[in-house]
C-alpha cells in the first residue's frame, strides 16, 4: 500500500495519496488549493523490519550504530543471564528497562554534563 507525494504547480504545497496497490489509479489533489496540477515526486520508502532483522543488523556490540537502537541497552546481561539460567534481578531489569525509555540509570546520571556546562 504505497504513499505517493505530490507537488501542487499552484500553492507549492507537498500533498500525500494513499493508494491500496500499486497499480491502483491516483487522483491527486492539493490538500491546501484543491488544485489538480500536481507533479508526482520521487521520495523515500520505507521497509518493515522484524525484531530479529534489527538485532542481526546492531549485533556487533563493537559497531558504533550499536547503540543507536535502544533495543540494544541491556542486551548483552539479558542473553548473559539467560545463559547462566538465571532470572535478571528486579533492580536490573527495572535500569535496563528505564535506559530503553530513554532514563539514564542511577550513578550513569553522573556521567553527564550539567547543561549549564555545554
């Protein structure tokens, strides 16, 4: 089910059509003149990913895009503990939990600057 943006000759105006197939038929309008002279234009797409797609592309903990999922805070002690058999104690779990909602844990919040020294 593809998104197309359209361009309005008129306004200038980016507008987007949501079609449910492809080969389904466009009538672009501008959403801000109602005009009908519009340039279709060629933008970005998008691709679903699954769970494991994401931790088989920031698997490389050595990587420096690593982080930039948050799914990957904590991963490495959740798959340590799971592999010992252990349950992650509480006050872990509740840290990681916090970090991947974007809360630094506890001492980490020492660690970053006093905005008022940026």
């Amino acid at each position: 089910m593809p998104i197309y943006e359209y361009r309005c000759e008129n306004c200038e105006s980016k507008t987007s059509v949501f079609v449910r197939t492809v080969s389904s038929p466009v009538d672009a309008a501008c959403s801000s003149c109602g005009s009908k002279e519009m340039t279709r234009l060629i933008t970005s797409f998008g691709i679903s990913k699954t769970v494991s797609d994401v931790h088989e592309a920031f698997s490389n903990p050595n990587s420096s895009d690593y982080y930039s999922d948050p799914r990957n805070i904590g991963r490495w002690t959740e798959e340590k503990f799971a592999n010992m058999g252990m349950e992650i104690p509480s006050s872990v779990r509740n840290m990681i939990d916090s970090a991947r909602d974007g809360e630094m844990p506890g001492a980490a919040k020492d660690l970053q600057p006093n905005v008022n020294e940026i």
